[in-house]
C-alpha cells in the first residue's frame, strides 16, 4: 500500500510560526500531563490506600463503576462544546478535583470506615476528570492545524504517561514520609492537592480558543422536537448505552450475589460478543436515523447534532468498526502482560523498574517517532506502517512466553530476564508507535466545529473496545495459556486492514472540509 496524494495532503504542513507551534506544543504538553494525572490517581492510589485500609477486594472492584464516567462521557460532551470557554471547563475541573484531594487529605482515614461520603467524592473526581478530557480533547484539536497532528500526539501520548508516573511517585511520597511502617496518605493527597491547583490555575493563561460560527437561534428546540417524532434515535442510543454500561454486569453480580449473571459472567459470549453486538446494532439504527428525513433539523442541534454529523458521512459504520478493531491485538494482550511478569517470577521492584518507568521512555520515544513518521507520509500510511510494527510486538510476548517458565518471585534466570525485558521494550515502542498514528487519524476525522463532542464520542467507542479486550483477555489466557493467547492476540490486529479502504475514504473526504 501507499499513500496517496490527498491521503498525503493530510498531514501537509499548516503551521503557524514556529515560535508560536513551540507555544502550543508546549500546552499540549501541559495539558495531557494534566489529563493522565487524575487516571492514575484512580487506578494506583486509591486503590492501594483502600485495600492497605482494610477494604476488601470485592468492594475495591466497585470502583470500577465510578470509572464508567471517562465511557460516558459523550453524554455530557455537547454541554461543554455548546457552553464553549474550555479553558475555564479545564481550570474548574482541575481545582475542583484538588478540592476533592484536598478533602481526603484532611480525612485520609475515611475510605477504610464503610462510609458512604468518600464514596460520593470519588464519584464527583471521575465525573470531573472526564469532563476535563473532554475539554482538552476539544481545546487541542481545535487548536491544531492537521500537519501537527504528529507531533502533538507524540507528546500528548509521553506527558500523559508522565501524568500517570506522577500519581505512582505519590504513592512513594506516602511511603517515604510515613512512619513505623505506616504510609502517610495524607501527605500524598495533599501533594495531589497542589498539583492539580497548579494545573487549574496554569491553563487559564493557554492560548485562545478560536472563534466559531454562531448556532441559530431556536436549535435546541427543534432538535428535541424532531426527536419526539423520531424514537428510533432513542432506541439506538439506549442499545448503544447497554453495550458500553455491559462490563458493569459482573462486578454487580458479585456484589449482589445475582447467581444467574454470576453463572455465565466468564464466558467468552458474555464478555465480548453481546456487548459488541449491542453497540453495533445501536450504531445501525443511528446510521439509519441519521439518514431520515427530520436528520438535518437535528444536525443543527446541540446535542445529537455531532451524532448526526459524524453518522451520515458515507462508510461511517465501517470507520466505527474500524476504531473498534485497530488496537484490538494491543489492548487484548496488554492487560495480561503484568499477571505474565509476575507468573514468570519477576518482583514488583523488577516490574516497576522495567515494564513502568524504562516502558514509559519508550512509549514516549515511540510516540515522538510516529508523529514524526505521521507528519510526513500522511496518516493513512501511517496507520497501516505503524499499525503492522504494534502488531509485531505482541509475536515478541508470545516468543517470551514460550520460553520462559514459571519461577518463584525473585528467582528467574538471567537469560529470561533479558527475554521479557526485551519484548517489553519492544511492546512499549511500538505501543507508541501504533498510538500516535491512531490518535491522529481521530483527529484527522473530526470537524472542527464540533470537535469536542464528535472526538468525545469517537475516543468513548475506542475506550469501550479497550475495555471489552482486557476484560476477555483473562479468560484467554485461563483457557489458552500465555504463549497461545499472545500469539492470536498478534493476528486479531489484521481484521481492521480490510476496513482501511473505508478509512481512506474518510480521510480524502476530511482534507477536502
């Protein structure tokens, strides 16, 4: 394959003086770090700290639930792109969530007392970090001119990793400045305190948003009007609902004791192919609702108008399926390759050292190297090249696999130690490889106008393919083994090669906007 000239124009170079792209490359930077922070925060420290306060692992998995907002978050998504000023969304969720940090670390002990207000508090921190990603996906894109696309995802993809180290180095900080043994935890949310604030207060100096044309008057109105006669669109997105909100199923049912969810929670049907199916008919029924008569009152409005937009644009079903498919290899093999690290004998320190902090260099590496890449061969090209080198990857996990064994903690040779770091490095190379190129094609795809709900939807849909990948993948390896598993992880990457006509459909369309 190749890339051709309007696929190419894509990524033609538009920018603005280079003092002026050094500026904004600067708060992309800052941005993303701002947005991968509260991530980890949810999946590191909060966790730690609720199971080392005597919560049990039951009750820790129902933060899981909370997390459903970063999904759902499309449902909010036309509110901030409707309202506008996203730098003021950006700055109130951030010192709204350092409030919420700044309470715990007054209270650190609550989240080990059964009560039900910490609760309640890590619910409003979800809420605000999705409404902040929302926000900052819109500010960026709307930003961007396409030929920076690269670069800006090379270091969206590196600070945003580094956001997620940040909220790991608290975890340190609780260690290092507790005493007899005991975490200070107060301490940690408080330094999580001051560095949201800092990041709450620093965006209000970012760069304007653009001007944009103005909606007419009495959109809104019409658009729920039209909606009352078209039920179809509720029906579709309550399909499309009930697939992304299916995961919740099996930690409620543990939770409840529904025996009859509980029975058929593990098979491979329940965790992937009735979800999947659920949002593709949802998606089908949109299609068609967006092709009816009263779709063009909608697209004027507020909140379906972006659903309209992206879902009437020829060979859409086959982008969504395509975004669905592209990191599914990566996604499906990345949940499993810690419990593989520690299988195989490796400590926490050894995992730490090399899958996280020497990982994230490459990832961001990776990153670097395919927004450059991007730039300059276009993204289709891109995603194709830089798709088939993530792909690769997961045969290097599948050879590790193969030849390591199982040891006890601390015990593995020296010669298997340089296999797995090797497939490790690997992994996280190409990881950032294969993103970079993937992020800038749904940057590349979304209209400006509407970039703030339209990339909400699209980064939702990618999310909720993440999700259901990892949460089948234990069952793989339950039923395959490490080394097998990996292996067909490396060839579920080559379905989505069959859409990419459809993606450069999309993507000559795009340029001629």
């Amino acid at each position: 394959m190749s890339s051709s000239p309007s696929s190419a124009s894509i990524s033609a170079p538009t920018q603005p003086a280079p003092p002026a792209a050094r500026r904004l490359m600067f708060w992309v930077a800052l941005l993303y770090f701002s947005e991968g922070l509260p991530l980890g925060l949810f999946y590191d420290l909060f966790p730690v700290h609720m199971r080392q306060s005597g919560v049990g692992p039951a009750e820790i998995g129902l933060l899981s639930l909370l997390g459903l907002a970063w999904t759902v978050k499309f449902l909010w998504a036309p509110l901030v792109d409707a309202w506008r000023h996203h730098r003021l969304w950006m700055a109130l969720a951030n010192l709204g969530m350092a409030a919420v940090m700044a309470t715990l670390a007054l209270h650190p002990q609550s989240l080990g007392q059964g009560e039900t207000w910490p609760w309640v508090l890590l619910a409003v921190f979800t809420f605000l970090s999705a409404t902040n990603d929302i926000a900052t996906d819109g500010y960026t894109i709307e930003q961007l001119a396409q030929g920076q696309y690269g670069v800006a995802n090379g270091l969206r993809i590196g600070f945003y990793r580094v956001g997620m180290l940040a909220a790991g180095g608290l975890l340190v900080a609780a260690g290092w400045l507790g005493s007899a043994g005991q975490p200070n935890w107060a301490a940690a949310y408080g330094l999580g305190a001051v560095l949201m604030l800092f990041n709450g207060m620093a965006v209000l100096a970012a760069p304007a948003q653009p001007l944009r044309a103005v909606r007419p008057q009495g959109a809104s109105r019409r658009e729920w009007a039209a909606l009352r006669q078209q039920p179809l669109w509720l029906a579709a997105l309550a399909l499309m609902m009930s697939g992304l909100l299916w995961p919740v199923l099996a930690p409620l049912a543990r939770a409840f004791d529904w025996t009859a969810v509980l029975a058929v929670s593990g098979t491979w049907w329940f965790k992937g192919a009735v979800p999947v199916g659920l949002m593709f008919a949802g998606a089908g029924l949109m299609v068609t609702a967006a092709r009816g008569p009263q779709a063009q009152v909608m697209a004027e409005g507020p909140v379906f108008g972006a659903w309209v937009s992206l879902l009437a644009r020829p060979g859409m079903l086959s982008v969504l399926l395509f975004i669905l498919l592209f990191k599914l290899g990566d996604a499906a093999m990345g949940f499993m390759v810690k419990p593989f690290w520690v299988d195989a004998g490796f400590t926490p320190a050894q995992i730490g050292l090399v899958s996280v902090n020497v990982g994230l260099g490459l990832s961001i590496v990776g990153g670097l190297a395919g927004g450059w890449y991007v730039d300059r061969v276009g993204i289709f090209k891109g995603l194709w090249v830089l798709g088939l080198a993530q792909a690769l990857s997961n045969l290097g996990y599948a050879a590790a696999a193969w030849v390591v064994p199982h040891a006890a903690p601390g015990m593995v040779d020296t010669q298997y130690q340089v296999v797995v770091y090797a497939a490790s490095g690997l992994e996280s190379f190409t990881g950032g490889l294969g993103t970079g190129a993937f992020l800038a094609f749904l940057m590349g795809i979304t209209h400006k106008a509407r970039a703030t709900t339209e990339y909400a939807i699209l980064s939702s849909i990618f999310a909720f393919s993440r999700a259901v990948a990892g949460w089948a993948g234990g069952l793989g390896v339950e039923q395959m083994g490490y080394a097998t598993f990996f292996f067909l992880t490396f060839w579920l990457s080559f379905p989505a090669y069959l859409l990419l006509p459809a993606v450069r459909r999309m993507l000559d369309g795009s340029a001629e906007r």
